[in-house]
C-alpha cells in the first residue's frame, strides 16, 4: 500500500559545498493494530507500507509462528477516519489449521518492550520471566552498528 507524502522544503547541507533549497518528501507515521484470528494481539507505531511483512515478522519475532505456511490470511480490516476514508492501521492474520492462536500472556507482555529489536538476545518483561526469541543465529546475537553514530 502506497500513500502520498506531503512535501516540504528543505536545506541539504554538505561540508564545503553552498547550501541547497528543494523540495523533500516527509515520512509519516501511524499505528497499525495487529489482529490474530479477529483477536487484538499490538498496536505498533510504522511508517506505512509493507504492512504485511511487517505483521508476519512480528508474529515471528513473538514466536507466534515460525514459517510462511502457518499464515493462512492477512488483510485490511474497515478502518474509517472521521472523514470516512480507510486508513488501513488495522490488520488481521489468520493461522493455518492446526496452528494454535497466540495465549493472553502473548499480548500482556508486549506493552513492557518494544515491537521492534535490533537484538536477539533474550528479553525479559515486565514480569520477570526470560522470554527466548525463535530467530537464532550461529554466530550469537545479532549487534547493530551505525557508521553514522553520533553524527548529526
């Protein structure tokens, strides 16, 4: 799914060089609330777009599925604004047969912890009980690190 954004004017500026005016597409954000069989699992903040891969790599990330056939369906819920128009922020999954929908503990504990990791490491909830994440890796966790650290 595709939205325009608006556009606004801006100064591009590079060290010895003049600074430079034009026009420049901004990203905007909204929520998408992520269902499972018709059952609310998160709202996470996105930039829209990709919602699909975005809402299977979180069941993933969840360890609520772990392969491509244990989705069945994934569509666009009726999501109107005030002006009628779909905004497309609610998504809803439904799970292959014999795959076992996502237990209340599953939706409890993601408001304690970011929907998005950089990390594989293990992370622990509020509660306190270590949750382990299904992606592994065969060199240990995976790090991120940005050339652009500290520069603005």
């Amino acid at each position: 799914m595709s939205r325009s954004a608006p556009e606004r004017r801006v100064w591009r500026v590079t060290v010895g060089d003049a600074p430079v005016s034009r026009r420049d597409s901004l990203a905007g954000e909204e929520p998408l609330e992520i269902r499972v069989q018709g059952r609310s699992l998160a709202v996470t903040m996105r930039t829209p777009g990709d919602d699909f891969d975005l809402a299977a790599g979180f069941l993933v990330s969840e360890g609520v599925v772990s392969r491509r056939e244990e989705l069945s369906t994934m569509r666009y819920c009726a999501g109107a604004g005030d002006d009628g128009v779909n905004r497309y922020n609610v998504l809803d999954l439904s799970l292959a047969e014999g795959v076992a929908a996502p237990d209340d503990s599953v939706a409890r504990a993601l408001p304690a912890r970011a929907i998005v990791s950089v990390s594989r490491s293990v992370r622990t909830p509020v509660d306190g009980r270590p949750m382990s994440n299904p992606c592994s890796s065969p060199s240990g966790p995976l790090r991120y690190h940005s050339r652009n650290r500290g520069r603005a």
